[in-house]
C-alpha cells in the first residue's frame, strides 16, 4: 500500500442533514455593517455570495480573500448560534468549490497569526452540535492544506478529537475518524495527536465496538497505518494497545478488501519501522500462517499482493529464531493468557522463572497487572498458575509475590465464580505456603 493520501474530506449524511437547516437561516449583512462588523466592499461581496446559485468554485482571487477575511473576522466577533452556524456553511462552501480556494483562509493568518484558525477553535466549544462539527471539518480541511505550522496550540481540537471518538452517536465518532484519516497525513499532527490523552486508546476502542462495520473498520485502520509511519509510534504501539491481535481479528472476519489491505499495510509498516520490537508478536499471533492462507487468493489491488509476499518473507526468516521465551514474554504483553505449552511446561518454569525479575521484575509486575485488572476467567486462571510456578521455581519467589502484591490478589481468586480460577489460585497458594525448593 503506497504512502498515496487522501485529499481531506469529511462526508456524512447527518452533517449534510444539519446543514441543509442551517442554510436556510438568513445572515443580516447589513446590520453587520451598521455595526461596524464589515466593511462596504465586504457587504457587497458577501451579498452577491449569499444568494443561492453564485457559484463558488468561480470566486476570483481578490473576491476570495475578501469572502475569506470578512467570514473568518465575523466568525471570530459574532456569538448568535444561527448566525454563527450560516458563516460556517458558508465558509465550507467555499473550501468545496475548488481546492485551491483554501488559500484564501490561509492569507488572513497575514497581519494575524491566530487566523484562521482561533475563531474555529472556539466553535467547537459550543453547546451547539452543528456548529462543533462543522467547525472540526473546517479545521481539518485548513490544517491539512497549511504549508506552515498553525500559529495556535491545537491541542484542544485533538483532545475534541479523541473525546468525539467515544461518543455513542455513530455519526460524531465517525465524522471524528474521518478528520484523523486528513489529519495524521502530516508527520507533525501524528505525533500530536498519539501523545493526546485517550487519543490512541479511543480509537482502539471504537475498533472494538465497531463491529461489522467494515466502511469504519477500514477508517480506524487506515488511521493506525498513518501513525505507524512514525518510528517511535512503530517501536511501541502494539505493545501499548495490543493492535496486532485486534487488526487479526477484523482481518479474519472481514470479506473486504480493502480492510485486508490496510491490516496488512500496517504490519508492513510495523515491520519495516519496528522489526525488533514487533517481530515476535506477528510470530506468536500466527500472522504468518495467515498471510500464507491469504496469498493463495487472487487480489485486485497489486499492494496487497507486494504486502503480503514481504511479510511472509521476513516472517519465514525469522520463525526459527523465535524461542519459547518470546512467545511468552509476546502472550503476557498482549494480555491474552491462555494454556500454551509454556505454561503447562516444568522445564520452562525451571529454565526462565528468573528471567521475570529482569528489569526490575517487569514481567512478574506484569503479570500481578494482569491478575487484578483482567475479568477473563482463562486469564486469570492461567496467571495464577504461573505465579504458583514463579514462586516454585524461584528461591526468592515468595518474598518478590507478596512485596508487589499479588500474594493477595491470588487469595481473593480462591473465592472467584469458576472453579478453574479457584483452582489453580489454590495450587498457588500452596506453593506459596511452602519452599518448594528447600
């Protein structure tokens, strides 16, 4: 999949719906200049613009940044909700006529470095959905056809952003995604928005609850691919948000594919950026078995195919390198325990149990995460027998246990809901009542 990017676009029936009701309401251009607002030029122009059938993407350069000065400058000094939601209708009239008529908001950052973003910034504060919504997508279309930095922090529009992404109104967290796919084109909002709090996780959220939507599956997605152009986001996404298993999964369900395509653009990308840190995981998840089904299949788009035959190439050179070690270290990252050999394996236990108090026992801290967070009953039955493992195996197991908590967390599994958590929690406990190795 080619790093080709879309141009920004944010299409939505319900927006379209709001705005149909929001250009029937009337701006009085003439109080705006009684009032000093505009001046006489701008009242001519924006008369002859107002009017239905002018066409916009005919807007000549001088009468563009006329329109565009005049709009973004009401914009920014009117507070009445209906006005307020006509200048935005009518300034995304304009950025829709032609491409190039972006330019024209761009040249009021002159004299200004606030605009033209500011005034849109404080729409989105609004208690008006219309006047949120329609301002993000101006936003987005300006901030993506900037040749330079914005002269305002966007701090808040990415944190909208990501508070729009957990909203249970379909349309808002789609029209959410859809100003991430224009946005995270640019190198610079990338970074921007994955350092945003709940930014990445809500996303990963939405992908969760997104069913069998495969046109928002695709979205999400093809967001992480953008993200994963950056190398630092490569090295530690999936290790943060557990993406690989989750991309899997849409993959394996989806008839799409266009969705098989951004999945395995993505692990490309991880690959490519991330080898060292994302190697293991494709391994352990059984990505290359699956791309191996997939290659058998006949595909339209030559991308895919190119995709698919570098991930099975550098997937096939590394399996042998992969030790049983890995494979556990990659199950216990990505929180999804379940009774692989290792676990069930005393010889793994004897060759390894001290390998989780590296780094300052970050896999057995881990692995205590697990076991009080999880409400997955094979998770936590599995995570109970490997600590009864740890203690067993490790001379000092019984002390590290109890110091980081998770003595405890195993005596209330004794009492849990199914019997294979009570289960292994007692084998558990026994061993941490006794030195197994005296």
């Amino acid at each position: 999949m080619a790093e080709i990017f879309p141009t920004s676009l944010v299409s939505n029936p319900h927006l379209e719906e709001l705005t149909s009701a929001a250009r029937q309401k009337p701006v009085l251009w003439e109080e705006c200049r009684g009032l000093g607002l505009i001046s006489e030029e701008e009242l001519r122009i924006l008369s002859i613009y107002d009017k239905s059938g002018v066409k916009l993407q005919e807007v000549s350069q001088e009468e563009g940044a006329v329109l565009a000065q005049a709009l973004v400058n009401l914009t920014d000094k009117l507070t009445r909700t209906d006005t307020l939601q006509r200048l935005l209708v009518l300034m995304d009239d304009i950025l829709e006529g032609k491409d190039t008529n972006a330019a024209f908001f761009h040249e009021t950052s002159v004299g200004n470095a606030k605009l033209p973003y500011a005034p849109l910034l404080k729409c989105l504060t609004k208690d008006d959905d219309f006047l949120a919504l329609k301002s993000s997508k101006i936003l987005t279309t300006l901030l993506s056809t900037a040749k330079k930095p914005a002269g305002v922090d966007l701090k808040d529009f990415f944190q909208w952003i990501a508070a729009q992404l957990q909203s249970k109104n379909a349309n808002v967290a789609d029209i959410a995604v859809q100003n991430l796919e224009s946005l995270l084109r640019v190198s610079n909002y990338r970074v921007q928005f994955y350092e945003t709090r709940n930014g990445v996780s809500s996303l990963a959220d939405l992908l969760e609850r997104s069913g069998s939507n495969s046109q928002m599956q695709y979205q999400i997605i093809f967001c992480f691919w953008l993200l994963t152009f950056e190398k630092h986001i490569a090295e530690e996404v999936n290790a943060k948000y557990d993406v690989i298993p989750a991309f899997l999964n849409v993959a394996k369900a989806s008839v799409k594919e266009k969705v098989i395509r951004v999945v395995f653009a993505t692990y490309r990308n991880l690959l490519e950026k991330a080898p060292e840190e994302n190697m293991a995981a494709l391994l352990v998840h059984k990505i290359l078995n699956f791309t191996k089904n997939l290659a058998t299949r006949k595909w339209s788009d030559p991308d895919i195919i190119d995709d698919l035959e570098y991930i099975r190439a550098e997937l096939e050179e590394n399996f042998q390198s992969l030790t049983t070690f890995d494979e556990y270290v990659s199950e216990l990252e990505s929180g999804k325990l379940s009774w692989s050999p290792a676990h069930q394996s005393e010889q793994f236990w004897a060759q390894n149990s001290s390998r989780l108090n590296e780094n300052d026992y970050e896999l057995l801290k881990r692995l205590s995460r697990l076991l009080a967070t999880s409400n997955d009953p094979l998770v936590l039955a599995v995570g109970a027998h490997d600590v009864g493992q740890y203690v067993k195996h490790f001379a000092n197991g019984k002390k590290v246990v109890q110091d980081i908590g998770a003595k405890q967390r195993i005596m209330e599994l004794m009492a849990h809901e199914s019997s294979d958590v009570r289960y292994q929690a007692l084998l558990a406990v026994q061993k941490l009542m006794v030195h197994a190795w005296a």
